[in-house]
C-alpha cells in the first residue's frame, strides 16, 4: 500500500508532456467521384462592356473578271495586287482558215493557250475531217531588245516549233480579279495630262500602269482588231512588228504582209514613212508619234461607284 486514500485521492496534478507521434494510418477507400458539369448553373452575369468597332469589311464581287495580261518575253507575266492566278500559257492571236479569220481579243483568256500548237485545227464536214494547205495561226513574239535592231533580232527564215517556244513566242497568264481594268488613251504622243487624271480619279479609277496604243494585227492579207477599250490594247512595249505565222511544223516571222496598228498623235501627221528598224529610230518614233495610254482600275478607296462606270463619261 503506497497510504494514499483511495476513496478521497489528492489534487489532479499538471499535463504530462506531449507523447510521440503515432504510425501512418492505413489508406482509405476511394471518396465519391466529382465533376464541375454536374453542379447546378450560377446565376447570368451583368453585361459586359461594348467591344472595340471591327475592321471594315471585303468588297465582295459576284461575278469576277478573267482576263490575261502578256508579257512579250518567255518568262509569263505575275497577275496584279488582288488577283489570283489561273493558268500561264503561250500568247495566241488568230488563226486563218481558207481565209476565214477567228482571233481572241488579247485580254480574254482565249487569248493564252496552254500549249503553244502551230499545227491546231482541221475542218470538219459530215462524213471527213480535211488537211489544207491554207491554214495558218499567228501567235504574238516576244519583243525587240531596246538596244537592238528589229532585223537582227528575228530569224531570216522559217525555224522549228521547238526554237520559236524557247525563244521567240510571248508568254502569258491568265488571272481572276474582283476589280475591271480598262484603258485610257490620249491620242496623243504624251501620256494623259494630270488635268484629265485628276478628274479620272475623282470617279473612282486609278492608275496601274502606262503603256502604248495598239489597235491590230495584220496577217497576209487578213486581220484581227483588239478592243480599244480593253486593258491590252495598251501595251507596255512597242514592237512593230510582233506576230509570227506557223505553218504546219514551220515558224515563220519574216513577210512584207506582217503588220501591226498603233495609234499616233492626231496632231503629228508625219508626211512620210517613218524608219523603226534600229534602236535608235524606234526611240524616235515613240518620243514624237506613238499615243500612249494608261490602263486603269477601281480605286479601293472609291467602292460607291459601281464598277460599270465608265472613266471617260465626265466633262473637263
């Protein structure tokens, strides 16, 4: 007996100090699963803020304009700003069968075909289709070097279809674009005054680029016009002549028949033939009597107007 009362015990006496930890529990069974879709929605927020004004829209044309541009090199021609590219070909102007002409105004697709063919049609009658001795296709070349002369640079005589594709035939593309392109010709031997520009600009065209005023080509004997209206009737170089005739497998370039119309200056009517053989005579003839035109399209600032409108419908 250590003669403590039992019944009656002392005082209860301070904490003891803190035991040491016990062991790792074991693990317990899996909780209930939880997903953020399976609680209820909160109540709609107040609304936000007015967002920032959106750029202005794409003018959307319905009805595109093909056209193809040629280059008068053997390197094809790269479509404008806004343009997207469809086909490059080889330059074709018309075709004389039993002297019947069919050509393709050069800023119509027609006018670039994918393959350059010297020997391309045949005529068709119910019962045979028939070879001729008169069939001919003319094609547009490429163009005289400034600094050499026009009867050094083509061949003498008939060369093969091969050599006149590598290096003598006009290269092509053609281009779908959501603006019209049209040109603008002075009639004269200076481009259009910035009188005229101006108010040009003010019905909504705007400048592309500047050329000369071609009109037509002339075979032996048949002919085939360009629409003056048309943005290639305002070519960026002269040549002129730039047409070659195939015949069967044969390319020919050289013939007294072989002709081009430019326009030149209503007012400098030269009184005699004038010499464009050499650099420096063709120099001359641009300077003093070729017109010279632009070619024009839709301004992008001036979308009001309708695309129909015609450039030169305004008093000066």
């Amino acid at each position: 007996s250590s003669g403590i009362n039992a019944e009656y015990g002392g005082p209860r006496g301070p904490p003891g100090a803190a035991g040491i930890g016990g062991i790792k529990g074991i693990q317990g069974p899996p909780g209930d699963s939880f997903n953020a879709d399976d609680c209820p929605s909160g109540a709609p927020g107040p609304p936000g803020y007015p967002g920032l004004p959106g750029p202005p829209g794409a003018n959307i044309q319905l009805n595109p304009y093909i056209m193809a541009f040629h280059s008068q090199t053997t390197t094809p021609p790269k479509c404008l700003d806004g343009m997207t590219e469809l086909w490059t070909g080889y330059s074709f102007m018309f075709m004389d069968v039993d002297k019947m002409v069919m050509g393709q105004h050069l800023s119509r697709p027609g006018s670039c075909w994918r393959e350059f063919y010297p020997m391309s049609v045949m005529k068709c009658q119910r019962d045979e289709c028939l070879n001729s001795d008169q069939d001919y296709s003319y094609w547009m070349t490429t163009r005289v070097p400034k600094q050499q002369s026009c009867s050094n640079y083509y061949p003498s005589g008939d060369v093969s279809t091969e050599e006149a594709k590598q290096k003598y035939i006009s290269r092509c593309v053609v281009c779908v674009s959501d603006y019209k392109l049209v040109s603008y010709h002075s009639f004269t031997a200076n481009p259009p005054t910035d009188q005229e520009m101006a108010v040009i600009s003010q019905k909504g065209w705007e400048k592309v680029y500047s050329g000369y005023s071609y009109i037509m080509q002339v075979g032996p004997g048949r002919a085939f016009g360009n629409a003056v209206f048309d943005h290639e009737s305002c070519r960026r170089e002269f040549t002129p002549t730039m047409i070659a005739q195939t015949y069967k497998k044969d390319v020919r370039f050289i013939s007294s028949n072989f002709k081009s119309m430019w326009l030149i200056d209503s007012s400098a009517m030269p009184d005699r033939n004038m010499k464009v053989d050499s650099a420096q005579d063709r120099e001359s003839f641009i300077q003093n009597y070729l017109g010279k035109c632009v070619v024009l399209r839709r301004s992008i600032e001036k979308k009001m107007y309708y695309y129909s409108d015609n450039p030169d419908n305004y008093e000066l």
